[in-house]
C-alpha cells in the first residue's frame, strides 16, 4: 500500500517542491492541506494536480476537527509541517497572524498527531513521524565568523523568528512530555522555483525584467547560507525516514552570500540569458547591464547581520549533503522565471505587488 504523507502548507514554496519530490517515488501518495492565504498558490501544485495519488484539502491548521479528520482518514506515516507565516517584512507590519498560524497552528497539529499516534498499533507506531519544518532565523544573528549548530541558543530577533521560536519549543515539548515522535529541522535561506515574489530572488528577477529598481536593503553586506529548494526537500525525506524522534537537525547550503552579491548574480545571469539589448524597458534606457537598476534603500527593522549553518550533524549521521553548486542553483531558478511569465502574472494578480513591506518598525 502506498506510504501517505501528510504536508500542510503544501501549495507554499518549499511545500509544493517537497510534493513533487514525494511524487518522484511510485510507491507514495500525499495529502495537502492548505488555506491558501497570499502564498499559497494551486498554481504550485498543477503538475500533479491529476495525479490519482495527489489530495488536496483546503482548510486551516488551526481547525482541531479538521485535521484530526485527515488523519483518521488518510492515515499518514508522516505529517510534514510548513504551513506558516514565512516573510519577516510582513511580520513587522501585522505580527498577530504570525503567532496565530506558526505558534497556535503549531500547536493543534502536534497534538491532534499525539491524539492519532496514540492510537496507532505495532509497526504503524513505530514508524510515524511529525517532522516540524523550521529556520536558521531563530537562532538570531552571527558575527562575521562562527556557525549555527543544533546546541546555538534560541535569540530570535523578528516577529516571524519568535513565532517560529516559539513552534520549535512546542514540538521539542510534545516529544518530552508526550512521547510524540517529532523530529524538527531549521534550515537556511531556500531558493528555487514556484518561491512567492515577495522574497529576494525572484522580487530582483521579475523587477529587473521591467526594468525597475533593484532594492538592497542598506549597504547590502548582510550575509545568509543559500539552499536550492531540492536540496532543501530531499534532506527533509532523508529525516523523516532515517532521524531519530526528539532530534533537531539543521540543513544548510554552505553557500554563504551577501544580499549584494545575490543581486549581482541573478543580473549577471540575466545578461547573458536575457540580453538587455532585448528588453525594451532597459534598451530603450540605453542601459548595457541589470546591474545599473541596483538600487540601495533604507534597512529593515531590527535586520540580522548573517547566518550561517553547519550542517554536520545531518551529514555525518544520515549522509545528506547539498548537491547544487549555488551557480548552477541560480542560473536554474532565473531560468525558471523567465520561462514562466504566466505563473508570475497570475500571482500579481492577487494583491501583491512587489511593494516594499516591513516599514512599520521603523522610527519615523
């Protein structure tokens, strides 16, 4: 019979890529739950959307009755948790969704899965698993050398870094306290296709192809570990079948970037693979490269130096490693954007319109 996966959040960035992951596999079928906020989009999920093996449920975390249901239901072996609030500028701007989905949703998943694990039998409670998806961004801010390790103390500095703070203590709670075999996982900044424009990479991407200004925030030296998606998703199957409940293991990139030299790179690859001489909102410009449409403004709020991880635990114990070089990891997710200009439009169709969030902390 084949194994159901449960992933909440499913329609999100890192949630769809980790569905197609899952779907790879013959012997699988996956149930998404998702309320289809801003972020979540179907669009995500077309691929498999006729896949007879593919569910999709559209319904809040939050809702108690719902999610027990899907678990008595579909009864899966493991439940993936991404549904949250993930963007730290709109934390800033309203952080009480923020503490209702990542820290309340949290919490009714743990325990209606307590609820249903408790009730399992022989192999079947043996082998269930929560994998409680999180981030780096909890662990606050590095200096300019050292690293995040699963032993770093707690000292996040955002709205969306506490309520994911505060989700990480449930799931490490509901192991102790309850047995609930969770196992949670904080991972560096990801890249890749189907991301939500709000975020870095395709915000620079889809502003340079219009020839619009390339914001950085400050003098753009802040430092984040970048992770391919799929790198990102295939360490998250490797620990829900092989880690060990009540472990943390922290997923990282080892590609260590400044905001600027990001931006640097996405317009170098432009250049090459959409020449601005082809564009008309650079060409009629006379502007020769997308690095001219870089554009320094006023920091965020409150915003971390660097982070960076180490992620010698999940390698040493299990054998996972990232296998995308960051050129190649970027020259990918451009190239993915540029070739689906119709999944970009119709995401600027809804209410988001590359506008600069996060303004609300700071001082007037």
């Amino acid at each position: 019979m084949p194994i159901c996966h449960l992933v909440t959040g499913g329609a999100g960035f890192i949630g769809s890529n980790l569905v197609h992951t899952i779907l790879r596999s013959q012997d699988t079928r996956v149930v998404v739950l998702d309320r289809l906020t801003y972020a979540g989009n179907l669009d995500n999920l077309a691929p498999v959307a006729n896949d007879p093996r593919f569910t999709f449920v559209h319904g809040d975390i939050c809702d108690r009755d719902l999610v027990r249901s899907l678990l008595l239901t579909h009864k899966p072996r493991f439940v993936f948790n991404l549904a949250a609030e993930s963007h730290v500028d709109r934390s800033i701007d309203g952080p009480g969704e923020f503490v209702r989905t990542n820290v309340v949703g949290t919490f009714e998943m743990l325990d209606a899965a307590r609820h249903f694990w408790s009730a399992l039998q022989g192999e079947e409670r043996e082998r269930f698993r929560f994998i409680h998806v999180s981030t780096d961004e909890v662990y606050g801010s590095l200096g300019p050398e050292g690293f995040f390790t699963e032993q770093t103390k707690y000292a996040p500095n955002s709205p969306y870094a506490a309520s994911k703070a505060g989700a990480d203590h449930l799931a490490r709670a509901w192991f102790h306290t309850f047995g609930l075999p969770s196992v949670t996982t904080n991972c560096s900044n990801n890249y890749g296709p189907y991301q939500f424009p709000e975020k870095l990479i395709p915000l620079v991407t889809l502003n340079a192809l219009e020839g619009k200004p390339l914001p950085v925030y400050g003098d753009g030296k802040n430092v984040r570990d970048w992770l391919f998606v799929q790198d990102h998703c295939d360490a998250l199957l490797l620990v829900a079948r092989q880690g060990l409940p009540g472990e943390t293991y922290n997923i990282g990139g080892h590609n260590e970037r400044t905001t600027l030299q990001i931006v640097e790179s996405i317009c170098d690859v432009l250049d090459e693979l959409r020449p601005p001489s082809s564009v008309p909102a650079l060409h009629e410009r006379g502007l020769t490269s997308y690095r001219t449409l870089i554009t320094h403004v006023a920091d965020r709020p409150g915003h971390d130096r660097r982070y960076a991880i180490d992620p010698e635990k999940i390698s040493s114990q299990l054998g996972w490693s990232p296998t995308t070089r960051f050129d190649s990891g970027i020259r990918a997710t451009v190239s993915w954007y540029l070739e689906n200009r119709s999944w970009c439009e119709r995401i600027h169709q809804g209410v988001y319109r590359r506008e600069r969030l996060g303004l609300a902390g700071a001082s007037s």
